[in-house]
C-alpha cells in the first residue's frame, strides 16, 4: 500500500489556491498544566451544564457583581462551582488534562464559526461544539461516528485502488520503472490527501441534483474527518485516501487532476533532471490510467467497491442522523412557502371544498394500478392485499395446544426466509428464536406459501416490542412487502397497547428503518428495555413510537389524497386570481387615494395589510436612554468599551469583527437622532459584549468586564421597563 511521507512536502508545497477558504488561523496552544488545579476546575466548570435538577444553567459563569467574588458561587443559577463538576471532580490529572484540551478545541470551534460565512460548515462547527459540551459535562471524550458514520465509508479505497492499479497495469515494466511509477503515484495520493473541498452551495446552480446530495455527504465526513481534526485534537484526523473511494474520486478528481499537473509544471524547475523526466514520463500515464478505471464501472479494480445499502438508498435527508438542521435547511424552505400557500387558503368557502374533495375521491376510485407512477411505496402492496393475492398472519409455536399444521409450514418457510436473506446470523439462532412460543411472526402469505415476514417479541409490561428479523424473500423484494409488512405489525401492536418498537440494526438496514420511521434517539428509560432486549455486536439500537390515532396500513392513501386535495384548491385559487377586473373610475370624479383593500382583486390575492412598525420614541423614552448610556459610561467595568478599538492594541480585531461597536460611537448617534426605535440602542450596545466575547478569550479582564457590564445593563433596562422590549 502506498502511504503519504512528509517528505514530499519537500518538492510539493501542497497548499491549494481555495485553502483559504477554510483554513482558519490557529491560537497558541494553552499551558493547563502550570495553572492550579482550582483553576483548572472552573475553567472545566464553564463549559459544563448545572447538574442540579431543575436547573437549566448550560455553564458555571463566576458572579464578579457579589462582594466577595471567592465564593465560587455561579453567576447564572447561584449554585455552588460544583453542581457543574459532578462527573470531573474525581477525575485522575492526566483525564483532567484531556478534557482541558478539548476545552481549548471547542473555543477553537466558536472562532472558526464566527469566521465560517457558509452555512453547512456553520451548522458543522455548531454541532460539533454541541456535542463536545455534552460529552465534557459527562467526563467523557467525545465520539462523533455515532452521528457522521465510521471510516472508512468505502471497502475499496482511493490509497488501495491506485495501489491496485500500480499492481495490474504496471508489473510488466522494470524495477526502476515501477519504483518511478510509485513514486508519483504517491504524490498523487498526498496531493488528494491535502485537497481543500469548497462547502456544496458553491456548486448549487452548476452541479446534477443527483450528484449535490451525494457531494454533500462526502463534503461533511470530509469536514468531520479530515478537516477539522487538523485544527483541534480531541477528533481523531482521517487522509481522505484511507477513507474515501470511488464515489469521492468521481465528484472530485477533475479538480483534482487540473491542479495536480498545474502544480508539478510549476515546481519542475526546482527539480534535478530525473525527477523532471520521471514527472513528465509517468504524471499523464498515470492520471489517464486513473481515469479510466475511474469511470468504467466493469473495472476489476474498483468493482468490488460495494457503498453499504444504508447510504445507496438514502435520501438526502436520512444521510446522517442527528444532522437534520445541516442537510434540511433547503427543506425548510419549501415547508415555510408551502405554509404561505397553504395559509392563503383559509378564505375558500366550505362548498369549494367539499366540491374538490368530492372530484379527488371519485378520481381516486377510477384510478387502478394504472395510476401508480407517483405512488407510495406500499400502494402495490395494498392493492394485492384488497385483491386478495396477498395477506397477512400472526403465528407463533405454542406448547399448550396443537398448532395449525398450515401454521407449522409457514414458520418453517419463514425460517428458511431468514436464513436465506440473513446470512450472518447462525442457522440454529434463527431457528430457536421463530419457534419459541415468547416470539410470535408476522408472515406475508403469497400462493400459499410464506414469502416474507417479521420475527418480534412483546413486552406489554414494558410497553415495546422487540423486533428481532424482518426479510423478504429475494424474488419478492421491491414490491412494497417490507414496508406493508411494518405498517401491518404497527396496527397490530397498536391494538394491543404497545407503542413502541426497538430493534438493533445493522449498518445495511439502518436506512431502511428510518423510511419505517425509527430513529437512533432512544426516548424510553434505560432501565425500562435494558436486560429484556437481545444486544447484538455492531448494532445500531433503534426506536419506532406508534401513534394510537394513526391507521399505518392507509397513512400513504389518506397523505395522497390529501395531496390531492390541497393541489385542487390552489388550482381553484389561482383559477380566481387570475380574473380580470375593470379598472377603477372613482379617479374621474375627483378622488385622490383610496385604501388598497378596497381595490378590486387584492383581498382575493390574499393579501392583508401590514402590521404597522414600532412607534418612534418619545421625548421621555429618549431621555431614560440618555440616562442609561451615561450610567454605562459611569461604571467601573466599562473602561474597555469608551472608545473603538485601535489597531495599536489588536492588529487583527477589524479581521475578526465585522460590525464593531463602543460607547463613544452610541453616544454619537444618540446625539445624531440615530436611534428611532428602543431596538436599536439596545441591539448597538449587545453588540459591544458580544463583539468582546467573541475576540478574546473567557479567561481574559476583558471579557470578564464584558459580562459584569452586561449583566448591569440587563439591570437597568429592567429598571426602566426597557427589558421586555429587549426580550421579544
């Protein structure tokens, strides 16, 4: 296998021109070991959450306003320094030194977001210190696969395949030939190793759809695995060429081909004469015979690369779970335009709509299997179902009475299921567990024969049902059974009073239960399924809540026909909002204005007035804002902020801050009648904390002064009923 050495960096300075783009400035490294231990605490304190119950206190904060500031009491909820510490008290130096350096990475992670103008790297850095927080406040050290996936995400990676390829193609030349044609090779795979990738909304217009959900999923494990961890050291770095394959190479190589050459044409005249003839020679070979195997999809080299079917049939939105504000915000989006259509709708009378409904349910009784080009998944199966082709049983083995002989076959022929579609579980496992009376199967029987099915066990005392194997038979598959299957066991459990499902999943169908609706967010008590459930090794637990008022069988037919309906009555609104009105003659006889509702067609549009803006301040208000500037400047904490910050002190400030703030500049504007609203002022001078906060450091006097300052401002404003304006 072919590794990266740092000696190429050597010839290659590797630094690619879009680096910039990411490559955020690093801080020195803090000394924790000199500070005293009570030091090391509070700093550990500040960013852990009041264990207290009750207490929503995200950090301990030292109170500098109370007379003795010794104390240790925090700042925010009032307990005692440790209510913050329960997990870290206890904790032996060298874990206590851990969890400080990850301190320093989370204020790592807040500089580079302040700095990130992208939004899918801001959600990212925002993510990732959520998760650090969490994990400092249990003592532990984080882990992220749960939530990005485990490397590598590919069986053939680019580092094995180019090997492959050096190996396949390239063995019939000489020794000295193969060692020149490994040496590039491995500027290849260093050169792919340092590539920056730009965040996907650059390539939003340019790129397939297909292929922007794709490049999305191998931007973020990139940034998670590769990137960031080159920043901060609680996160274990991955080289992309032990990681990434086919799929990444894909999207990228292009880029990645075009720069490479662009950089060995630009250092070949610092080379000696035989390195300079080896990168001429083998450079192109080498990238074309890459190419090559890199788009034909019968190679030997890159065929056995299988992507894992939890991510070959993933949608963009089930990439990663945890992740849904990073990957949704486009959803979101068309949610908050749907709502406004849907919000424009409320002014169509009751007939219209019983007129569509009545049109949508006659549509959708002509409709047969014709009809099924947008339907649901399980649409095929349900109409088996009506037809009478398919349908569904619950049996189990029983020791108390005889069991049906029918029955007795089709858990045999469900065990030959399972056997068949779940080749990693033992044969004798799968048999003991379908024909032990506790486990019950829910079998999908077609021409007599049982074809498909789930193997589960009930709890009623513990409310959950524990999924054990669910399979289709191979020729069956893709027709909708397994999801009919699912919305079958649904109803049943549902009758019987348990509503919730738990199943361990493997990586390959991990996808597949969360289009069933579970989740990896487990919302029962630990000790409500802990010792009932079977835990199988490299499993993934996973959750499904039943809602009691939902028929599963139909959700996708009442979803459709509710679809249908919606789209009716816009047809119907744009029907009316495209009529022609006359025009207005109330002009001719001398009239000036006249309100807008009142012209003809604009209520129709479902337009409304606007709510009016905040009044402008009054005398007196200006004068209560006066006073509270004044008695800002008048404070003891508020030395830093009276004028803007010079560049003698901090060079970097205005590369840091983009909308600086001081009092000096309020004092002018207020002079000026700057501020017509109470918003303003008080947006302006929240500004100068945060603006602190985010350039210095917590431990500095500046940062400290901001937050007594704040608190005294919140204070006043209370005090001049000011602060409820400030809060909405």
């Amino acid at each position: 296998t072919l590794f990266r050495s740092n000696e190429y960096k050597s010839y290659l300075s590797m630094a690619e021109p879009n680096e910039k783009k990411h490559k955020p400035n690093h801080s020195p490294k803090s000394n924790h070991k000199s500070l005293p231990q009570s030091k090391q605490l509070e700093r550990l304190a500040s960013y852990c959450k009041c264990c207290i119950e009750e207490c929503s206190c995200l950090s301990w904060r030292s109170d500098y306003t109370l007379a003795n500031p010794s104390t240790k009491d925090c700042g925010t909820c009032h307990h005692a320094i440790q209510s913050h510490l329960d997990c870290i008290i206890n904790l032996s130096s060298p874990q206590r030194e851990k969890l400080l350096s990850v301190t320093d990475d989370i204020d790592k992670l807040y500089e580079f977001c302040h700095k990130e103008k992208d939004n899918i790297p801001k959600n990212v850095y925002l993510y990732l210190i959520k998760e650090l927080r969490s994990a400092l406040s249990k003592g532990e050290i984080p882990n992220i696969e749960s939530a990005f996936g485990k490397p590598p995400f590919e069986t053939m990676t680019i580092a094995k395949a180019i090997t492959a390829l050096i190996v396949t193609n390239y063995n019939h030349l000489s020794t000295e030939q193969q060692r020149k044609i490994s040496e590039v090779a491995k500027y290849v795979l260093y050169f792919t190793n340092q590539h920056i990738l730009f965040p996907p909304s650059k390539y939003a217009e340019t790129m397939p759809s297909k292929n922007q959900s794709e490049y999305k999923m191998l931007y973020l494990r990139w940034f998670v695995f590769c990137y960031i961890p080159s920043h901060i050291s609680c996160l274990e770095r991955y080289e992309v060429t032990q990681i990434f394959g086919q799929s990444y190479l894909k999207l990228n190589f292009p880029i990645i081909k075009k720069q490479f050459i662009d950089k060995i044409e630009s250092c070949l005249d610092k080379m000696n004469p035989d390195r300079q003839e080896m990168f001429r020679v083998y450079v192109p070979q080498l990238l074309g015979a890459i190419e090559d195997e890199l788009y034909n999809d019968k190679n030997p080299i890159w065929g056995s690369n299988k992507v894992p079917k939890a991510e070959e049939n993933t949608k963009e939105d089930d990439i990663f779970p945890g992740m849904e504000t990073i990957m949704d915000q486009d959803k979101d989006s068309r949610k908050l335009k749907n709502s406004k259509i849907l919000s424009s709708l409320d002014c169509i009378p009751s007939k219209v709509i019983g007129q569509v409904i009545a049109r949508v349910t006659d549509a959708s009784k002509q409709a047969g299997p014709s009809g099924l080009s947008n339907s649901a998944r399980d649409e095929g199966a349900r109409l088996e179902e009506e037809q009478g082709t398919i349908r569904m049983e619950v049996i189990q083995n029983t020791l108390h009475k005889d069991i049906p002989k029918q029955h007795l076959l089709w858990l045999v022929g469900m065990q030959n299921v399972y056997v068949l579609q779940l080749p990693r579980m033992p044969k004798e496992y799968i048999a003991r567990l379908v024909f032990d009376p506790k486990h019950k199967t829910l079998a999908l029987i077609k021409n007599y024969s049982a074809i498909g099915g789930i193997c589960f066990r009930q709890f009623p005392s513990q409310n959950f049902t524990e999924i054990v194997f669910h399979a289709v038979s191979s020729n069956e598959q893709v027709k909708g059974y397994g999801t009919h299957l699912m919305n079958h066991l649904k109803d049943y459990h549902i009758k019987c009073g348990i509503t919730n499902f738990l199943t361990f999943a493997d990586e390959y169908a991990i996808g597949y239960f969360k289009k069933q609706g579970f989740t990896k967010k487990i919302s029962l008590p630990t000790h409500q399924y802990e010792g009932y459930i079977k835990e199988y090794e490299g499993a993934t637990l996973m959750q499904c809540s039943l809602n009691p008022k939902i028929c599963y069988v139909q959700l996708s037919k009442v979803i459709h026909r509710q679809k249908e309906v919606v789209q009716g009555l816009i047809e119907w609104k744009q029907s009316k909002m495209n009529k022609v009105y006359p025009g207005l003659k109330c002009f001719k006889d001398g009239v000036k204005s006249i309100p807008i509702e009142s012209i003809p067609g604009v209520l129709e549009t479902g337009w409304s007035p606007k709510t009016p803006k905040e009044e402008e301040m009054s005398s007196v208000q200006q004068k209560v804002i006066l006073h509270i500037w004044n008695r800002l400047k008048a404070h003891n904490s508020a030395w830093p902020f009276l004028e803007p910050v010079k560049t003698e002190i901090a060079p970097d400030y205005y590369s840091y801050i983009k909308y600086p703030s001081d009092l000096k500049t309020v004092g002018e504007r207020l002079q000026s009648g700057y501020y017509v609203s109470k918003k303003m002022f008080i947006a302006d001078i929240n500004r100068i904390f945060n603006n602190c906060k985010i350039y210095n450091d917590s431990n500095t006097e500046y940062y400290k002064c901001a937050g007594t300052l704040q608190k005294f401002f919140v204070n006043e404003l209370k005090e001049n009923g000011l602060y409820a304006a400030n809060a909405s």
